[in-house]
C-alpha cells in the first residue's frame, strides 16, 4: 500500500515522504495513530504541504544545528516534580516536560518529537537526554530532576 507519511517514522522516513508499506501495517497501525495518510491522486498536495512545514521547523545547515547543539549542551536545565521520600516520582517525566524545562532556563524552542529519553525517568537525579536537531547533528543534555 503506497501512503504518505506525515510524521517521522523510524525505519520509514520523515514527514512527507510517500513510502509502500505492507497493507496491514498501514492499515492497523500507521493510519490510525495518525502516523500517515492513505495516498491518492489528489495527495501530492498533502505532500507538499508536509514538506513546505518541515523546512520551516527544521533546522537547514549542520552549521546552525551545532550552534544550537553548543546552546544546549551549555544549559543548566533543572526539571522540579513531585516526588516522594525515597525519591520516586509520582509519575514520570515526558518529552514536554524537558521542552518546557528547556525553555524556562533559556535555551532554543525544540520540537518535543526530536527528545529522545532512553529510560522513563522516574527517579530523583541527573539523567540524560538526547535532542536530534539534524539528521547529523544530536545533542545530549544533562537534565536534573528535583
């Protein structure tokens, strides 16, 4: 089934990017988490759309990226939650979480799809989190849970 992506999907591709996929893994998973969209005649102009929005939001050159990346890895970024006494959260901290952090100390508008978090941080402490800000360029930040 050919469809058109409007998310960046691991292994896919990136927003706007027409791909054929198999039809159940169209059809049971991507369509319906909005991931993507069935393609027709009429939908290059989807596609265009798709990919007029992505530049804008993307960052062009790897020179702007690693200004941005030296930007961030230079902030002090502290998130402060809820937590008990043994120093678990009462939940976990999410992706808008460490955007909202990101920008209270400061640093650039970052798109909460390019946070990368390895682990769920439920816990108290200084974890780390990566931000893709190019295909080539990724920033990794210290964020501190308090």
């Amino acid at each position: 089934m050919k469809i058109i992506l409007t998310h960046e999907v691991s292994g896919l591709g990136g927003a706007g990017d027409v791909v054929e996929v198999k039809d159940g893994y169209a059809r049971n998973f991507l369509v319906p988490n909005g991931f993507a969209i069935r393609w027709t005649k009429g939908g290059q102009k989807d596609v265009d759309a798709i990919r007029r929005a992505r530049k804008i939001h993307e960052i062009q050159t790897i020179e702007a990226a690693n200004e941005v990346k030296a930007t961030l890895e230079g902030l002090q970024v502290k998130l402060t939650v809820r937590s008990g006494d043994a120093g678990r959260l009462f939940g976990s901290v999410t992706q808008a979480d460490v955007v909202s952090a990101v920008k209270a100390a400061g640093g650039p508008l970052v798109d909460k799809r390019a946070v990368t978090i390895a682990s769920p941080i439920k816990t108290v402490g200084t974890h780390k989190v990566a931000v893709k800000l190019h295909a080539d360029v990724t920033a990794n930040l210290d964020v501190t849970v308090a």
